[in-house]
C-alpha cells in the first residue's frame, strides 16, 4: 500500500549507461579490449543485482518505488516531473531483461571476438541494456517515448554491425523505416492524450481517463496500440524483426527477440489495462485475442517453410508473441477467475519464451560461430562435433513446443485453459494446432543441422569454448527448473506481478496521495480480489499422453499427406527438391532435412504458402503500407465499437 | 489490392483525424488558458528554479531526464552511424 | 570517384569568411544565455557545428580534414555526455533525487543563475557540437570513399 | 486551431503516403521526416494558446498577459532531435546500401522476402 524510496531502479538504469560512455572514451585501442568487455560485463551485473535487491520489498512485501527525479513530488496533485514508478510487474520485465543482457554481455565476450570495432558495439549493446531497464521502470508516457527511442537506434545500429553483409544492411534499413513509423505512432498518440489529459504520468493518465473517453482519447488508443504492435510483433507489422533477427550478431538477436519484444508486451499491457483500464471490455479482448490468434497463426506457417536457421527462430517466435498477446486478451475478461489464469499464462510465457528463445538463438549463433553458415541445406551433422549444442538445442525445442517436463508446458497449459474457458474453443485448437507445428518446424531443424550425415567440409568443426556454453548452461538449467517448480515460480514471481496488474487503484494512489484513485474515478477503487484457484489445475502425466497420442497422429497424417501428393501430377515443376525423391539420389548420399520432411503438407496447402509467401515480398512500401493498414482497421474498430 | 489499401487505409486515416482535429478544437476552446501541469509549472518556475525562459527549465530541470535520454538518443544515432558506416575488418 | 561534389568560388568563400565567426559567436551565445532567452544547449551546439558544414562547403573536404579531429570529437562527446550524468549524480550527492537542480541560485536573470541548469545547457551544448561535428564529418568523408561489396558470404 | 490541427495531420498522412508510393529510398527517408515535420506543427499547436507569448519571464510584460504551453515545446526539443537521428542513420543505411546493392530503388533491394 505504502510507497517505497529506493535509489537502486536508477543506479539500474544509470550503470550500463555510464558503462557505456566510458566504453566510449576507452575508443578503439586494442589494448583495451579485454577491459571494455569486462566494464560491459560489469555494468550489466551491476544492474541486474540492484533490481535483485529490489525484489524483497517489491514482489514480497508488495511495496511500489516511486522515485520522483529532480525530487519534484506532485504538487496540488498534478505530476509536474518524471517519476519512476517500479512495481511487481515492471519489476518482473525489469528483471527478465536485465539477467538476459548478463548472459548476452558473457556470450559476446569470446563470440564477437572476430569482428573490429568491438568498441562501438560495447557501447551500443550498454546502451540497449539500459535503455530497456529504463522503459519498463519508469512512470512517464513521454519518457517511455525516449527510452524506446534509444533502444530502437541501437538495436538499428547492432542489426547493421556486420555491415560486410548486405543482409545486414538491408535489415536495418528495413527496421528503421518500420520501426519509426511505430516511434511516430507511438508519439501521436502520446501528444493527442495530452492534449485531452494535460498530463504526461502514466498513473494520472489512468486517473483522469477513467470513464472519459473521447474520440480524441480513442484515436490515440488506435495510434498507440499500432505502435506498440510494431515493437511487438504483431502480425502486420511483424516483417522487421524477421529480417533483423536473422542479420543480427546471436548475441543481439537473442535480446531482439527474447528481450524486446516483451518492452512492446509491457507497454501494451500498460496501456490496455492501466491508461484506458479496458478490463471486462468484451470488444477489447475480442480485439486482442483475435489479433494474438492472427499473429500466431501466421507466424508458425511462415516458420514451417523457412530454410534459413536465425529466420525460422525469429518467424516461431512471432508466434509466441501471439501466445502471450492471446494471455493477456483473455485477461481483459469479465470473468474474474478466467482472466486471472489468462493474465498468469502470458506473464509465465513471457519469462519462459525470453529463457528458450534465448537459448535457441545461443545455439544457432553457436553454429554460426563454429560453421559459417545458418543455411539448413547446407548444414548437417553436426551433433557428433558439437554434443553440448545439440543438448541444449533439443532442450530448447521441447521447451517451446510445450512437451510436459519442460518450462513451456506450464504457460501454455495455461493459455490452453484461460481461452477455452472463455468461450474461444477455436482459439485454443488454433493455439494446439501451433504448438505442434512449432515442434515439427523445429525437428526440421534438429534434423538439418544436429543430425543426419556430417558434411564433407565441416570436418573439423569443434565444440563451441566454454565463455559461450555457460549463458546456454544457465538457460537451459532455469528452462527445466521452471519446468519441474512451476508451483514455486508462480508463487513468489508470477502471481505478484499479475495482482500489481489489476491493482491500479494502489498504483495511482503511491504517485499521488492515498485516496486520489478514489476521488478521480468517484467511486472506491477495491482491492482486486484474485482467485487462483482455476490456476495450475492440470496433470502433467495425462497430457504427456494425450500429446503424444497428438504426435503419433501428426506423423500418421504427415506420412499420409505425403504418399497422395506422391501420385498426383505435379504442377509445381519448378521445386527440384521433387527429384531427390523421384529421380533416385541427386547427391552422393540422400540428406532427408531442409523442407522435404514436410513436403507433403506444403503441397497439400500450396495455395496458402503460395500466398503468404508472396504477400513477404521484402519491399520496404508493403511493409509500410501493412502498418497503416493495421493502424486503419483497429481506428475503425475502435470508433465503431467504443 | 496494393492501391486498394493505400487508399482505403490513408482515407479512413484522414476521415477520422480531420474529424478528431474538430473534436480537438473545441476541447481547446473551452479552455482558453493552459491547465494541468503546465498552470503550475508555469508559477513555480522563477521561485523553483530561478530560471527566467520556462522552456529551458522544464527541459532542463523538470524534464532533465527526458534530456538526458535525448542526448543519448544523439549519442546512439551517432555510434551507430559510426558503427555502420566503419570498414569492416576481419581478425 | 567524384571529385569536385561542390564547386569552390570566390563568393562561396568570402560568404563563409563572413558566416563562420557569427555563426560560432552566436552559438556560444545561444548556449550560455540558455536559460535567459530563447535556446538553449541543442540549439547552440548546432549552430556550432554547422561550421563545420560551413567549411566543407566552402573550402572543400581536405580542408576539413586539416582543421578537424574526428576521433577527438567522438572523445569529447563521451565528456560531454558524462559531464551531463555527473551533473544529475549531484543531486543524489546533495542528498536529494537524480537530476536535482542543485548548486546555488543567485538573482534570476543574471548570467550564473539558476543553478544546475546552466551547467546542464554548457554541458549539453558541448555534447551537442562535438557530436554533430563528428556526424558531419563522418558522412562527408563516406562521400569520398568507394567502396564495392562483391556480398561474400558470411565469414 | 483547427486549421493547424487540420494541416499538421495532413503533412503526416503526405509523409505516410510518400513512405508507401515512392520506391526510392531516399524519397521514404523524406517521407519519415516529413511525418516527423507534422508531429512537431501538431505538438507546437496543441500547446498554443490565443493570444499567449512566448514562456519567457521578460521585464516588459504586460499585465494580463499569459503564455502559451510550454511543456509541448520542451517536448518538440526532444522530438526534433530525435526525427535528426532517425535521418542520419536512414541515410547512412542508405549509402551502404548503395555499396552493396548498386541501386537505391526498393523493389531491387530485397533480397530478404518470404
């Protein structure tokens, strides 16, 4: 109930900050090297500590820091500076963020070893770093604006650091025409809310928008929303991170897509359930949901067709964002109890998708490393020279495509259950329906690359050194610790954070003074009673056999699929991959991997793959266009329904 | 279908926004003066911070963390401009 | 390779010759009554690297290269952005919160007034021009380079 | 007011044009900071008051007088600036993507598709 006064969120922010203009001054000495990489492992350390210390007074004796920079508190109750304000939720992405830049700053050290100018990318990766801490725990519209601004242009900058690559370049190009269109998205709306409000605190936005709206207020939402749906991954304007991802060094694709997607996650969890407090709004979780089952939908089909390592990853995990968007729309729910599991599924798959997607892409960035290559045709074999890769590849997949002892199972159980019980049957069977298809893109994978006959030229392929498999250690290690504790996690970690969510009558209050949530929505803002009881109802051991019944099918219709296609007439003449299986062996050994394991089912939905595939055409005008297309539909959806 | 959309998606942008600028106007008109934060920073300025343009002391001193996250919005623009525009050498 | 992007004359230069002094005195103007008149650290430290623009326009790029040190500006930009944070640091030194307007406040409308904020405008306008300047001369020296890719593959 | 509300919204749906129509990518990074442009007008005009003046405490003020917001300009500070970085590093992208692609027109630079 109290606030709490801390300096630790800004020494959080401030140490990768200052870390990174030291890096800056140190310049490009070569002697200095081992030092730059030591100060950014440091700094990152640094912060990750100081929100550990955090969260004793934060997530267990639920206080809220509210810390008012240049010590101007409110005055007549009107917030005239910025405040950081950090509770269990912010606390819990803070978290999140900062213990995956460790692992990232401990994996760069031996992995970019072979690039020059390291010195840049120290200073851009600190600024990445803190950039992110300072979005999720700060307490200002207008701030949250900067912060994403930062942590755009350097992760602009890192996605074009191998600019030798023209996919790198190209990639950034495309990032930064989509990504500040987003940025302006975001700033228009954040100036139209100002103009309505005259305030720029998130917490007297609420205040002052409760049961206010005004078209001025709606089309800001729209904008907003948008915006935020660019950082995100959202489906229409899911086509930067793709590319960027898969041109980006491992160590920074790991935080693009494990780490930044959730700042978007996080703002649009801010706005949709603090700002315009839209919980048992049914068109609102209609909207969101319907758009996470879009985004997951077309994020898995594409994965499945993919032939470029880092590409598929990046395409699998515009899925699980759609998994965790799906949580939080049915959190939106009238129904308590529901909403609730919903709301705890997608914090769970936030953690969870940051620990395996992460991993994912230390694997990959591990190949890369080691071969060269992220091609699938290209690679194979390689599980012999590289056994604790593999390991900790198929840990990953399992993890991901939800088999029960791992970490995934938990959050997507739950996700499962909160849709199906409110009321979106189809939602759920589209969501089973993904997983699946998650596991079977990545066995291509496993397939490709792990296993299969070790080609000629990566002969002498070694093992990854030991800098780069302790980040892949720990991930792995918390991936099947969450999955075996899920009780434990969702207690002291999850359950908090999904309470200070709903809680935002206290949230307002801390800013302000105690009874002004009260007095601004004219009426008393309850404590928000939470009911847990729908929450962890499952049994592991049944639905590890009823998946597998689900995957035994899966093989059956796959095996099927592919003897019907076998007969027809093709009139695809085009994909010569057809002769490897008809016209005997075209290489000297039959490498069954890159897309033929699912031939049978690409020909079976060639019209959709056909279609989707062309509507990615990599010009940067569509791209565009598909942000303002999505920003027209949600302005009429939401001016028709609101 | 490309064309379709640019035009359906820019019409319905501008309908609306035309519309909301409407809204927007009158909103203003109701108030004539400034209100929210800005009333009371506006009085507080020359007591508070003794500086005499308002405008540098809210970009400095009331909204100084803004400014410091805009100077190193500069600084990132300008590592990475270095950044992509270095030679790229291999060890 | 392009040589002559700009064409060098006579009007161009004593144009310059006239410009660069007051754009500079302007600018130092500009960031030291920051808090007194309209302006401010950005605006001023803008002015200030516009001379470098001024110069590339005028006396072309090699002279740019004699007159500026690119890899001494990138330094004093890290200083000028350090010197900012040290600045908010005082406030948590004085015992207040970060980026508290510390230090003394004499008579508003004198020139050492109001505080933190003067120094802010200095070190902010120093960051600004440093900055800048480097960008100006980093893209300006890109113009003379060609360089072709022939896209090798990774590694 | 409402003419300026009116017109910086126009500037931004012409830059939101120019970014989806024009295939040269110089002409899209022209486009962005034309929306940027609209955002700023926009942002300076919902701070305008009628017959306000400039927030700056002179000596010859006369009674009665008021300001204008000045929040939005501190605010419009921030937001040029960062419309500034978003064009050096576009165009910076630009020139190397001049180098490795030889062209600068956006249907022949996309090699990442599907």
């Amino acid at each position: 109930m109290t606030s709490y006064f801390s300096n630790l969120p800004i020494i959080a922010i401030l140490a990768p900050f200052l870390g990174a203009f030291l890096v800056g001054l140190m310049g490009g000495r070569k002697k200095l090297l081992n030092v730059q990489r030591s100060i950014a492992i440091a700094t990152t350390f640094t912060s990750f500590l100081s929100l550990i210390y955090l969260i004793k007074p934060v997530i267990l004796d639920k206080y809220i820091v509210a810390y008012w920079m240049g010590n101007w508190k409110p005055e007549s109750q009107w917030a005239i500076g910025i405040g950081l304000e950090v509770d269990a939720f912010s606390l819990f992405t803070a978290l999140i963020i900062a213990a995956a830049c460790f692992l990232s700053a401990i994996y760069s050290f031996k992995y970019m070893e072979e690039d020059n100018g390291l010195d840049k990318y120290y200073v851009l990766f600190q600024l990445l770093s803190a950039s992110m801490i300072g979005f999720v725990l700060t307490g200002d519209v207008f701030n949250m604006y900067v912060m994403l601004e930062i942590m755009t242009f350097a992760a602009i900058a890192l996605t074009s650091f191998r600019n030798h690559l023209y996919k790198s370049v190209e990639a950034g190009f495309k990032y930064i025409v989509i990504g500040s269109l987003g940025s302006s998205f975001i700033l228009l709306g954040t100036i139209l809310l100002y103009s309505q409000l005259h305030t720029l605190n998130l917490a007297q936005m609420a205040a002052l928008l409760h049961g206010n709206y005004t078209p001025v207020s709606i089309l800001a939402l729209a904008f907003m929303l948008t915006g935020y749906a660019v950082k995100a991954f959202m489906v229409p304007c899911h086509t930067w991170p793709v590319d960027a991802h898969m041109a980006a060094p491992s160590s920074i694709s790991m935080l693009l897509s494990g780490i930044m997607s959730k700042t978007g996650v996080y703002a649009l969890v801010r706005i949709l359930y603090m700002i315009y407090q839209s919980t048992g709004r049914p068109e609102m979780e209609f909207l969101i949901i319907f758009w996470g089952t879009i985004t997951m939908l077309v994020g898995i089909t594409m994965a499945v067709v993919q032939t470029d390592f880092k590409r598929l990853l990046a395409f699998s995990s515009v899925s699980q964002i759609g998994y965790i968007m799906v949580g939080f729309g049915v959190g939106l729910s009238v129904n308590k109890g529901v909403a609730v599991v919903g709301t705890m599924g997608a914090l769970f798959h936030m953690l969870n998708h940051a620990t395996f997607k992460s991993l994912l892409f230390l694997c990959a960035g591990a190949v890369l490393h080691q071969t060269g290559t992220t091609d699938l045709n290209k690679l194979g074999g390689l599980s012999k020279k590289m056994p604790y890769t593999t390991a900790f590849f198929i840990i990953g997949t399992l993890s991901i495509s939800g088999i029960p002892p791992f970490n995934g199972f938990v959050s997507k159980w739950l996700i499962y259950q909160a849709s199906f019980e409110a009321g979106y049957a189809p939602v759920t069977i589209i969501a089973l329906m993904a997983s699946v298809l998650t596991l079977a893109s990545l066995i291509k994978v496993i397939q490709s690359v792990f296993f299969g006959q070790l080609k000629e030229e990566y002969k002498d392929v070694k093992e990854v050194p030991l800098f780069m498999r302790i980040p892949m250690m720990v991930l792995s290690a918390i991936c099947i610790i969450v999955g075996v504790v899920p009780n434990f996690v969702s207690k002291y970690l999850i359950e908090p954070a999904a309470f200070s969510i709903y809680n935002i009558g206290n949230y307002i209050d801390v800013m302000f003074e105690k009874g002004y949530a009260a007095k601004m929505f004219k009426e008393t803002v309850s404590i928000p009673s939470m009911d847990y009881t729908l929450a962890g109802y499952w049994n592991p051991l049944s639905w590890l056999i009823l998946f597998m019944i689900l995957l035994i099918a899966l093989i059956l219709f796959f095996s099927f699929g592919y003897k019907s296609s076998n007969n027809k007439v093709i009139d695809d003449l085009i994909n010569t991959r057809y002769e490897t299986f008809t016209g005997g062996e075209k290489e000297d050994y039959n490498h069954l991997g890159e897309n033929d394991m699912f031939w049978g089912m690409r020909q079976d939905f060639g019209r959709y793959f056909r279609f989707i595939k062309g509507a990615h055409s990599g010009v940067v005008n569509d791209y565009v266009l598909w942000v303002v297309a999505a920003c027209a539909i949600v302005t009429i959806y939401l001016f028709t329904l609101m | 279908m490309k064309k379709f959309f640019t035009w359906f998606s820019l019409t319905i942008i501008t309908v609306i926004s035309i519309y909301v600028s409407y809204k927007m106007a009158i909103m203003t008109q109701l108030h004539p003066t400034y209100e929210g934060i800005a009333n009371l920073i506006v009085n507080d300025t020359l007591q508070k911070t003794g500086a005499i343009n308002s405008c540098t002391a809210i970009v400095f001193d009331f909204r100084g963390y803004d400014t410091l996250g805009e100077s190193f919005v500069l600084f990132t623009a300008i590592t990475g401009s270095a950044a992509i525009l270095r030679k790229y050498k291999r060890r | 390779m392009k040589k002559n992007i700009i064409i060098k004359n006579s009007i161009i230069k004593s144009c310059a010759n006239i410009t660069l002094p007051i754009a500079l005195i302007l600018g130092i103007y500009v960031i030291l009554h920051g808090h007194l008149s309209p302006g401010g650290g950005f605006q001023g430290g803008v002015l200030i690297a516009g001379a470098v623009a001024i110069v590339f326009t005028a006396y072309g790029y090699k002279e740019v290269l004699s007159l500026f040190n690119a890899e001494r500006a990138k330094t004093f930009e890290d200083i000028g952005a350090l010197g900012y944070v040290f600045l908010g640091t005082l406030g948590l030194i004085y015992g207040y919160t970060f980026c508290t307007n510390v230090l003394w406040h004499s008579t508003p409308g004198k020139l050492y007034s109001s505080g933190t904020i003067f120094w802010m405008n200095f070190a902010v306008g120093y960051k600004v021009l440093a900055g800048l300047g480097f960008l100006i001369i980093m893209l300006v020296s890109n113009l003379y380079q060609t360089s072709e890719y022939e896209d090798e593959e990774e590694k | 007011m409402l003419l300026n509300y009116i017109g910086s919204f126009l500037i931004i749906i012409l830059g939101l044009y120019i970014t989806i129509v024009k295939k040269n990518l110089i002409k899209i990074v022209i486009g962005m900071s034309l929306m940027d442009s609209g955002i700023n007008l926009l942002l300076i005009s919902i701070g305008f008051r009628q017959g306000g003046t400039a927030p700056i405490f002179m000596s010859d003020l006369k009674p009665g007088a008021f300001f204008v917001d000045p929040v939005p300009q501190a605010l419009t500070l921030t937001s040029i600036v960062i419309g500034a970085c978003v064009t050096a590093l576009a165009l910076s992208l630009v020139i190397k993507i001049k180098a490795h692609y030889g062209s600068i027109d956006a249907d022949k630079v996309r090699r990442l598709n599907g």
